[in-house]
C-alpha cells in the first residue's frame, strides 16, 4: 500500500494548483479495487493510448497477467514496469489489446521481458501524459497521444542506451506478430489480438509503423525459441530461450518476436519514438503517424492533447463542494470519454464490421461498444453532452447492421464478441430517439431492431434463447448456470423500449407485442421468497434456491455477475407493477431498504445501480434517494486508486456519479424522464450545444438550510415549481435555470 500513498500524494499535490477542469482529473482513480482503468495516456475517444504496462513480469507481481485472468495494463498494486502498451481498453472485465509494449532499457541488451523490467518512482499522470522514473536504469520515461498516434520520450544515463518493441506479449490471448525493418529509424508490422472474454474466432489484426527520432549505433531483431532439450545452442548462453539477430535484416514473424535498438548516449540525452497504428494497412498507420505528427515534438503533442481534454471537460462548470468532489466529478466525465473511441483513420477508411472490406466514412466511425453496460446511463449523458458524437455513434451502431446483418452487442474493432446478454443497442438507440436525436432513419433503425425481436432463436445471434422467450414469455433454466433469468430481464426492457419505438412510428400491433413481452417479467416473482427466480422448462421454480447464491460473482443458477436481490428491481420500465406484484408500496419500499440495510446492493453492479432513485417512485419516500445517494458517492467514490466501486465498465460507474452529483439520473433508460437528487455543488453550468438545444445553456443552483442539507424542499425548473421528483428531458434542456431548496431534516 505504500506506492498507492505514494502515488495520491504526488496526484494531490498537483491539484492543490487546479484552474482548469482539466487541472481536477487524477488518471490513477480506478487503478485499484478491479476499477480497470488506467493512468495512460489518451485523447477524447481516442484510438490510440499509451499505456504503462505493469501486470507481467516478476514474480513478486501481485497480480500477473500470466499467472492469472487480469483486464487492465496497469494495476497501482503493481510496482514492475515492463514497458509502454499502445491502443489499450479502459475499465473492461475481459483482458485484451495491450499490445506493441515498448520499453527502455540500459547496459547490456536483455530481450527478456521476465529479466529487462523495472521497478519505478517518481509517477505522474494527467489526461494525454504519463511519466516515471525506471529505478533499475536511472531512465525517465515519458508518453503523450495524439488521436491515432502514440509518442513516447526517453531520458537516458551516459552509456549503453537501449530501446525493445515487444510484440510477443501482451493482454491479449494472441501472439502472432510480423514485423520488417524500412530504415535504420523505421519499422513496421502487423500483430494479432483478440479472444476478448474468451471467445476463440474474435480476432483482428493491428497495423503499426514505428519510427525513433535519432538513428541507432546497431539493431534487429529477437524471436523466442522452442526448448532445445539436450543440444548446446550458442545463442542461448547470450538470452536464454531468446535469440537475438544482429546480422539478418529482413522481414521476421512469430509468436514472440521483437526488435532492439541500441545507443550510446549521453547523460541525461533524450530520445523520442512514435507509433502509429490503423486497424486497415501498414500505409495507413504510417499516414496517420505522418499526419498527425510529421515531426518529434513531445510538448507540442502534449499540449494539443491537454486542450482536447480540457475543451471537453469544460462542457461542465462545476462550483462549490470540496476539492475532492470536483477531482472525482472531472475524473469521472475523463473516464466517460475514453470509450467507444474512434476507428477511422484520417483518410475515413475503416474495417467493416465483420468483413474483410475497407469502409469509408466522412464522419466518425467509433469502436468498443460494450452496451450491456453503458445502455443504461452513458447514452443518455451523451445525447445530453454531446449530441453530435451520439448521433455518430448511432449512425455507426446503424452501419454495422447494414455491414453484418445485426446489431452491435459488444463489438470490439469490428468483431462481434457476444459478450454479456440482452439485446442492448435498442434501449441505447431509443433513448436517444426519445429525447430528440433524430439524424438517423428511423425505419431502418426500427427493421434493425426488429430482426433481433423476432428471428427465430436458432438463427438469431442476439437473443439466442429466443425460441423460449417468443413461446414462453421468459427462459427457463436448461442448463445449471445459464444465466437465464438475467437473459429474460435484458429482453424486457429491450422490448419495452421496442414498444414505445413502434408506438411513435404508428407501428400499433407490434407496439402491443412488444409491450406484452415486456410484462414477462412476473413470470419470475416467487412470492416465497419475495425474489426472482429462476423457471425450469416444466414451468416450476428452481430448487434449492438462495437468493444470496452469487454475491460474491460465483455462479448461480439463473443470475450472471450477481444474485436475485441484484436484479429483483431491475424492472425499470414498470416500477408501479413491480410494487403491485409484491404486495404494494410498503411491502417494496421496506423491501428495497433493506437491500440497502442488509448490504445486498452492490454498486458495481450494472442491473441495480439504478436501485436509489426507485424510492422516488413512491410520495412520501423521495427523502431516501438522496440520503442513499450521497452515502453511496461518500463511500465508493474517492480520490484515490481504489476510488471508484469496482469495474469501470467503460464509463458506467463515472457516469452514474456525474448525475448524482448534478441531481438528476436517467432511472430507466428509453424514460425520457430524470429522477431528481440533491445536488453536490452549489453551482452547476452545463454548456449545451446549441445545434440540438437552442436555449444553450443550464444553470444548476442548490441552496441549503445548513451546510449537511441533503433533503429537498423545492425545485424550481425556469423559475417555475417543480410538482414531483422527476423531470422530463426536454423540461431540463428547456429550463434554462434548476433551482434546488435543500434541508437538513428529511420531514
């Protein structure tokens, strides 16, 4: 624990000199606790981040990405450095990417990655830089980003200077690499990922061009070589089971493969490496390296990128709170930005999704879609924040149907991973179809949505148990831990959302199917134990059942990443019947209280992360959402590497603090209706752009009775009372001015 003291007293010691947004981002929230994220460098949606890479290596590892599952580059528990990754996943539960790992290196050459990393001091990390100091070799190592371009600067000792690319190691589960030498200060390859969470046909090629900024005195390359059981080879008294090529020059492939530079340099004498990648061609990756950065000029790109960010972050002006609230609140809209990022290279082309064709955009073409998770809030805050990237976004998630035949579920450099369950981009898309964003065909998007409705379960690659579901009105339990009461519930609220789509293009028969699926969900309710529960195909409950099976992400029958209490509630679309099918407000509000009470609510954990706001529901019980609201932002939410629940999962934890910071969250997406909060701040001004709200602007203000107030007493929504505690989309982006009247006492 002494290197994450460490590391937040060098991050709070910056921020105590804040001005900017940008100046309130600590990169190294989430770094522990299975946040998964990382303090990399990046830009807004960036395709490209440079990444320390720390979770492989020596022994004394606590966590190893070769001795164990683990999805991030970088873990603050981790103090072994074993180079910079280039293009890597932000706040994922499935290791992937994480690959081109360049690392420095002095004294005599050691292409072993077990031997040649470093322990490190000295770190720092703001939004598009990294930095620290290798104890092994007295080397400064420092990365900035451009959007498809990584840069990276060297600061060396007098003496042997080296430089390694590896490309046999990595997060991902592929190893397979090519690489060729253009210059004595240019290379340039190929490298395989994929199998992200496993699945085996996942996987894709990254393309990259690397170039240094003074030519080395040697190089070339190294490869791994099988065991040589009971022959002396020469070389493996040099490397061991590495053998380095010092007069071959040509083209090398393999599975662990790599090429060294070496230098005599002297004291404190720099060297700069660029990387550029596409996910098209090798002269693609080098077009977007000459583009965007046709020089070396580390400070420049740097700057470049910290005005992005800042440009970004400033959509929010937050004033007020503690200095710690705003280092989490900006952290957390940085973290919301980082994912999907964007695909296309500067010249539009694009890797069609699930195709050996080159697309072509004029517009932006985003990756990384992990919607099982960000449906639920992140879609919502960025048709709020940025309309113009969520109608991009749409119009890719379009795109690749036309491409591929169906829907994104979780897609990942346009390979579909099938990751999680549920059918999740319809919820997405018609939350943002709801609340007015509209650049898009509606009726193609509804025929897109509507395959993976009603196509048979054998033929259709979203709802695969859909034959049950279309017959049945639910799953049944097949197979011990199939998740099957988690499949039903995805498809719920999919329909649901599916209903209301139908409904407003005059769709009515289909808006009744799909309503009347979505009502499937009291199939479940078993009144013994007030709980869902999992059906068998006899139409009989599971036994033996509890409720609790799975709290700990063990498998349960029926439920995936969770337990009954974690998805009883997750009804959002009919909360009222939810309440009815328990036995009425009491028996659901005392039953929701004590998932609170009993610590059954898990906060990372996407199904009941809407949890809170459901009391608002109910008159009278209003007053216990923002009790539980802030409790939960006290606890779980910090400036510190354990600061955020658990799993990022790609900008969903964030964004639920971002809402309840402000005072408002989207309870139920595709309900264009926002569950209000007490706000954090005293003052909240959101830029809205004018293009979609032309009132431009929202200014949020809270005035308390007493500085713990948290309990709400009035709103005032453009100046005119606010009946209830919710408000609806277009009232918010219309009102101009929120103004909240807070009180200590909840009565």
């Amino acid at each position: 624990m002494k290197k994450q003291l460490t590391t937040f007293l060098l991050c709070g010691s910056l921020f105590a000199m804040a001005q900017e947004p940008v100046d309130f981002v600590n990169p190294f929230i989430g770094t522990s606790n299975y946040g998964t994220t990382n303090p990399g460098a990046v830009c807004p949606q960036g395709l490209m981040s440079v990444t320390p890479f720390n979770v492989m290596g020596s022994e004394s590892n606590r966590f190893d990405k070769d001795s164990q599952w683990w999805s991030t580059p970088y873990s603050a528990d981790n103090e072994y450095f074993t180079g910079f990754s280039h293009v890597n996943l932000s706040g994922v539960g499935c290791p992937e990417l994480g690959s081109l790992l360049l690392m420095p290196t002095s004294g005599k050459i050691n292409v072993d990655y077990h031997e040649y990393g470093s322990k490190y001091t000295d770190e720092v990390a703001h939004p598009g830089y990294y930095s620290n100091v290798l104890s092994k070799y007295g080397i400064k190592t420092e990365a900035t980003a451009s959007m498809r371009t990584g840069l990276s600067r060297f600061t060396f000792p007098k003496g042997q200077g080296n430089i390694l690319l590896n490309l046999g190691e990595g997060l991902t589960n592929e190893s397979g690499a090519t690489v060729r030498m253009v210059s004595d200060t240019e290379i340039e390859g190929s490298k395989l990922l994929g199998t992200f969470c496993y699945v085996p046909q996942a996987v894709f090629p990254i393309y990259f061009v690397m170039k240094v900024s003074k030519a080395p005195k040697e190089m070339g390359y190294w490869k791994k070589q099988r065991e040589m059981k009971g022959v002396e080879a020469e070389w493996d008294i040099h490397s061991g089971k590495y053998k380095i090529y010092t007069q071959y020059n040509r083209e090398m492939s393999g599975d662990d493969i790599g090429v060294w530079f070496t230098y005599d340099t002297e004291e404190n004498e720099q060297i700069e490496v660029k990387v550029g990648v596409s996910f098209v061609s090798i002269e693609n990756a080098r077009l977007n390296m000459n583009t965007e950065q046709p020089g070396f000029d580390f400070d420049k790109v740097y700057a470049n990128a910290r005005s992005q960010w800042n440009k970004d972050l400033s959509r929010i002006k937050v004033e007020g709170g503690t200095e710690e609230e705003k280092i989490v609140f900006y952290t957390s809209m940085y973290h919301l930005l980082i994912h999907p990022n964007i695909l296309q290279d500067v010249n539009g082309q694009y890797p069609k999704m699930e195709s050996l064709e080159t697309g072509y955009t004029d517009k932006t073409r985003y990756t990384v879609f992990s919607l099982w998770d960000t449906y639920r809030n992140v879609s919502t805050m960025m048709t709020l924040l940025f309309p113009d990237r969520q109608m991009d976004i749409i119009n890719t998630m379009l795109d690749m149907y036309k491409e591929n035949g169906w829907l994104p579920k979780w897609e990942l450099y346009g390979r579909e991973t099938f990751t999680m369950e549920g059918d999740p981009s319809i919820p997405y898309i018609v939350d943002a179809w709801m609340r007015g964003l509209r650049d898009f065909d509606a009726n193609f998007a509804y025929e897109a949505m509507r395959k993976g409705a009603t196509t048979p379960g054998e033929y259709n690659l979203l709802r695969p148990d859909a034959n049950d579901y279309f017959s049945k009105g639910y799953v049944p339990l097949r197979e011990q831990y199939d998740n099957s009461v988690s499949h039903a519930l995805e498809y719920y609220i999919a329909d649901w959302n599916l209903s209301k789509f139908a409904q407003a293009l005059g769709k009515k028969e289909d808006a009744k199917l799909f309503y009347d699926r979505s009502m499937g969900y009291k199939h479940y309710y078993s009144k013994e134990y007030g709980t869902f529960r999992p059906i068998l195909p006899d139409k009989t409950f599971y036994s033996p059942f509890d409720p609790l099976q799975g709290a700990d992400f063990e498998p349960n029958p029926g439920f995936h990443e969770g337990n009954a209490w974690n998805y009883t509630f997750y009804v959002p679309h009919d909360v009222k019947g939810l309440a009815k099918l328990m036995g009425g407000q009491k028996n659901f509000v005392d039953k929701l209280q004590m998932v609170f009470d009993k610590g059954y609510y898990d906060p990372a954990n996407e199904p009941d992360i809407a949890y809170p706001y459901l009391f608002s529901y109910f008159k009278g019980e209003e007053w216990r959402t923002s009790k539980i609201v802030r409790q939960l932002l006290k606890d779980y939410y910090k400036n510190a590497v354990d600061g955020l629940p658990g799993n990022e999962d790609t900008g969903t934890m964030s964004t639920w603090a971002l809402f309840s910071m402000m005072g408002f969250y989207p309870a139920c997406p595709g309900d264009v209706n926002f569950v209000v909060t007490s706000p954090v701040f005293d003052k909240v001004t959101i830029q809205l752009d004018e293009r979609y709200y032309p009132k431009g602007e929202l200014v949020i203000t809270t005035k308390k009775s007493s500085p713990d107030a948290i309990y709400i007493k009035n709103i005032k929504a453009g100046g005119k009372d606010v009946k209830g505690f919710t408000l609806s989309h277009e009232e918010l982006v219309n009102a101009g001015t929120l103004e909240f009247t807070l009180d200590s006492s909840s009565k």
